[in-house]
C-alpha cells in the first residue's frame, strides 16, 4: 500500500493492547487521517490487556503531535457469547497444551472472524472503510482465522453482505516477532518500542508481576515465549548492525 494512498481516510483499528495491535495502532496513526479503535471483552482471562490500551494511546498521542490529532474514539464491546460457546485455555483457568489438529487449546474457534465482522459492522455505522488488524500468518499457533486466505475471504464476504468496499489490511501477516519489533521503531523510533515493551501485554495467564527485558508476563506460556524470543532476536540483530 502506498503511504500516501489514504491519507484523507479513516481507519477502525483491532485495538486489544497486546505488541501486535499496538504496533498496528501505530502503523494506522502513521497512514490514515482519523483512527479509531475497537476492542473486545469476551471475559479473556488476560482482560489486563484492555486495561493497557489506555496507557499506550496516552503514549502513542506524545510520540507524535498528529497522532494525537488522528486518534479518534476508543469502542470496547462486550461479547460474552464467545465464552459460553468456546472452551479453551483463554477463557477457563486450565493448563496451555497443544490439542487436536496441532492447535494449541488456546485457540477460540472463529473469535477473528467474529471481532472483523463486529469491526465491519462498526466501521458501517462509522462510515470508515478500513480496517486494520494484527494477524500474522507467520505466527507460531497456525490459527486458521489468522490466515492470509481467511482474511481475504473474509474481506469478500464482508463486502457482499453489507454492500460495502471496506479494505482490511494486515501489516504483520508476514512478520515475525523481531520484524513487528523493527516496524515499531521504524514508525516511532526507540521511544515506540519502549511504550510498547512497557505498556503492550501479551501474556496469556494475565500476569504482570515480573519485569523482563522483553516487558512484563510470566515468561513460561506460548505468548510470552514467543514475544521474549521475538525480543531477543531483535535486539541481537541491533547489535550485529552496530558491529
Ligand atoms: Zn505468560
């Protein structure tokens, strides 16, 4: 996409104050004219990460004054729906593992394609068209709903049944961890990528008691094994380039 193609548009953000979508809420600030952003409580066990989405706009709004220009409304909705209906380790206090198909048991079926469509229904009534988030098929869980294939399809299922042109856009679908890393500072330098170490959660237990250099979580679940080794690579490619 090119930088400039939408800058008189508005944008509708997948905003759960995780790394992703932080860095997503950034990408947006950085390209469209007015953002807003959504986010939903499904009684996740890590709510603490909707409770991080107002630190990290406050900061985001200090990083550049046009962001804080363009930072427009903040909608949470509640869908308590997806917990009755789904079992898995987000929502009920049970150990991670991999289950069935290679899934890991924190896998809620069809939670993507609900929140796109609740977006789509959002961004309607707000008269935006796009609308942005975090997923990223290079991701270590291999959900299905984060597939580039799935969002594409989505995205014409979404056009034809609200008569619309809506674009959604994934700028992490191919990045991985180290890259969503490197695309925060190249938006917003170093001070990004400390808001978002400091600020984003990522753990899937909800913890936020240890400090580590990758930020805060318990440091054992796939979440934040993940955003540690992300982390590391990152900063090791930072030192190799200073060399
Ligand atoms: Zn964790």
């Amino acid at each position: 996409m090119n930088d400039q193609s939408h800058n008189n548009e508005s944008a509708l953000v997948l905003f759960s104050g995780g790394q992703d979508s932080a860095t997503c809420l950034a990408w947006a600030l950085s390209r469209f004219a007015r953002v807003e952003t959504i986010g939903f409580d499904y009684g996740q066990r890590h709510g603490i990460e909707l409770e991080c989405r107002d630190d990290i706009t406050t900061g985001l709004k200090r990083i550049r004054p046009e962001w804080q220009q363009r930072l427009g409304e903040q909608h949470t909705l509640d869908i308590p729906t997806l917990a009755e209906i789904s079992d898995t380790a987000l929502t009920r206090d049970v150990a991670i593992e991999m289950g069935e198909g290679g899934l890991p048991n924190t896998f809620v079926p069809g939670r993507n394609l609900l929140f796109l469509t609740f977006a789509a229904a959002l961004a309607y009534r707000r008269g935006i068209r796009h609308i942005v988030g975090g997923m990223c098929e290079t991701d270590f869980s291999g959900y299905p709903d984060c597939r580039d294939d799935t969002i594409k399809a989505l995205n014409t299922a979404l056009n034809l049944g609200m008569a619309r042109n809506f674009e959604l856009h994934t700028p992490l679908m191919w990045l991985d961890k180290a890259a969503t890393w490197r695309l925060a500072e190249d938006l917003g330098g170093k001070t990004l990528v400390d808001l978002i170490v400091e600020k984003s959660h990522t753990c899937y237990l909800g913890e936020r008691g240890a400090r580590h250099d990758w930020g805060f979580g318990c440091g054992e679940c796939p979440a934040c094994q993940l955003r540690a080794k992300g982390w590391g690579a990152y900063t090791a490619s930072h030192a190799e380039a200073k060399r």
